[in-house]
C-alpha cells in the first residue's frame, strides 16, 4: 500500500460528501456530486489494485437477482481494493422460496451492512428498498429502468477522451435496443445534464413511445446518425429481455444497424466506439472492431467500471459529516 496513494485521494475527497445516501437513479446526482465521483474515480484508477484501507470494517453484500459479469465482478474486486468484506445473494437466494425482495433486503440490512447493491429484472426495486434498510443501496441494474454507475463510468470514459472537456456541443450517437436498455435510461440523463447532442439510431419498434421527450433526434436510418459523431455507442439486442420479437432476426438487424468499419468511418476521425458489455460480436459491432481496433475503448471502459465504483463504494460507506440517512421501518 503506498501512503502517497491514499494522501492524493484524500485530498481529492477534501471533506466533500455526495448529496444523496443511496444510488437508484443518475437523476440524484447533481454537478458537484458528478464532479466528486469523476475525481476520485480518476484518483483510484491510477492506484489500478493496489490495496487501500478506506473501508476497512464496512461489509457489502451482493444481491444479484440477474446474470452477471462485470458489474459483479467489478464492484466484487473495488471493494475488496479498499479493504471492504464483500459477500454475494445470487438468484437461487430465498427469493425463489417466495422470500419478497423486502424480507431478503431487511434480513441482510440486520448483519450491519454498510451497503448492498441490487440487481434485479424488475424496474423500481433497488429504490423501494433503500427507503427499508440502513444501509446504502446501489442500483446494480433493475429492468428496463436504469444502471447509473454504467452510466457514470460512460461519461468519465467519454470526458477523458475528450481531455476532460465538458460535451457540450459533442455529438454521442447511441444505435441499438433503445427501449429494452437500462443502460440507455442512465446515460441519456447525464448526457442532458452534460449538455451533449444526442442521436439515436434504431429499428422503430425498439424505441420506448414519446423518446424525443429526451430532448434527441431520432434515426431510422444508421449511417445518416453517424455522420460527424464525436463518439459512437453500440448497445445490445436484449434477447433475455424479450426483444427478439421487435425484428425480423438477428442477422437483418446487424445488417441494418450493426457497426462496421464502414459505417465507423462516417463519425470523426477521433471518434471512438463504446459498447457496455457483454457484446454479441458481428452482432451489435463488426468482430475486428470491439477490442484489436484503436477507435475502441470498450475495455478502458471496464477499467473505468471499478475506478467509479471504488469512488461510490467509499463515499456512500464513509460519510465526513457523520449523518445517518432516513430510512422507513415497516
């Protein structure tokens, strides 16, 4: 452990706490909270693994609902870098018994948790549930609604592409199952609040009624979205999800829509190409182009998915000004 290492990112941190106790929504993240997040989360990023004493004493339990790779994977190993004790609730928990996600929630809130993150297929429940335990939830992911630290770990992606300039007058194009997507319902948020121009480019039937609410302009067309992006965001057919019955099939979908060479180079030259994971390749994105080709940055963003979440993980575990947040008890 290096004590330089823990004296910068104190001193990033510098007495500042986030304005919220719970995460369920970007939509609770104001400018100075996203300030904060993204400065730590650049601080924890150059400490790569190296093991820090932040946290230690704070336990965290999984509560994964849903399948999982690297968002479970990723907060699993952020809080194990900052000394937290981490444990994991799989779908084959008592849920499966007729445990209600409520009872699941307060019996692991009654081993003294400092935070539980949720996963869940059913919009809305990580928020229920923070108003019915102590500790601090983290929305892992829940339905078609939102998953805010993809969310934020895409933004400080993109800012650092951009030499941490605001996108403000940047263009973000997002192709793919729109409606199906939680990642879309966080990014299209900080995104506004960000300022950036947003396009999208889909088949209509996988785009939720009334989308330009959002304040984008929408495309049936791919290529006519992609001209003179700054950055392009590929998202997945949610076939779990039920969307393989919103197209034709999966090959006419990657031939309309799916992101290759060709269609890349219609964005900026510096553009570059993102994806949340997991992709179907030669699917959502042309094979050559997810991690050999230098516009990709589709594992910069995994790397960035554990420097946000160590910045969230101890700052939601380790208040400065000592309150306790509000909570309901049934």
């Amino acid at each position: 452990m290096s004590q330089g290492s823990e004296d910068k990112l104190l001193k990033l941190r510098a007495k500042r706490d986030l304005s919220f106790f719970d995460l369920h929504s970007v939509s609770q993240i104001n400018d100075d909270d996203l300030a904060l997040i993204l400065d730590l989360a650049r601080g924890f990023r150059d400490t790569k693994t190296e093991k820090l004493n932040f946290c230690k004493g704070c336990s965290l339990v999984h509560a994964f609902f849903e399948p999982s790779t690297r968002t479970l994977s990723s907060f699993d190993l952020s809080a194990k870098n900052i000394s937290m004790d981490t444990n994991s609730v799989s779908s084959g928990s008592s849920v499966k018994k007729g445990e209600s996600f409520l009872d699941t929630a307060q019996t692991l809130d009654a081993y003294n948790l400092s935070v539980i993150t949720i996963r869940a297929a059913q919009a809305g429940v990580p928020e229920m549930l923070s108003r019915h335990v102590g500790a601090a939830v983290i929305n892992a992911g829940d339905g078609w609604h939102e998953h805010p630290t993809q969310g934020l770990l895409d933004v400080l992606t993109m800012l650092d592409h951009l030499d941490n300039k605001d996108l403000k007058g940047k263009t973000v194009t997002i192709v793919g199952d729109i409606l199906h997507s939680r990642v879309f319902g966080s990014l299209i948020r900080l995104l506004k609040q960000l300022k950036a121009t947003v396009r999208i480019a889909a088949p209509e039937t996988f785009l939720p009624a009334e989308v330009e609410k959002f304040g984008l302009t929408t495309h049936y067309r791919v290529e006519e979205a992609l001209e003179g992006s700054d950055i392009v965001y590929a998202l997945r057919v949610q076939k779990e999800r039920g969307s393989g019955g919103f197209i034709p099939s999966l090959r006419e979908y990657s031939k309309m829509f799916g992101i290759t060479r060709a269609r890349l180079d219609l964005a900026n030259d510096n553009a570059i190409l993102m994806h949340p994971g997991p992709v179907q390749r030669d699917i959502d994105v042309h094979s050559a182009l997810v991690s050999l080709d230098s516009q990709s940055h589709i594992l910069r963003q995994v790397e960035n998915g554990m420097a946000v979440r160590k910045a969230l993980l101890w700052l939601l575990s380790k208040r400065l000004d000592g309150k306790t947040k509000p909570y309901e008890r049934l």
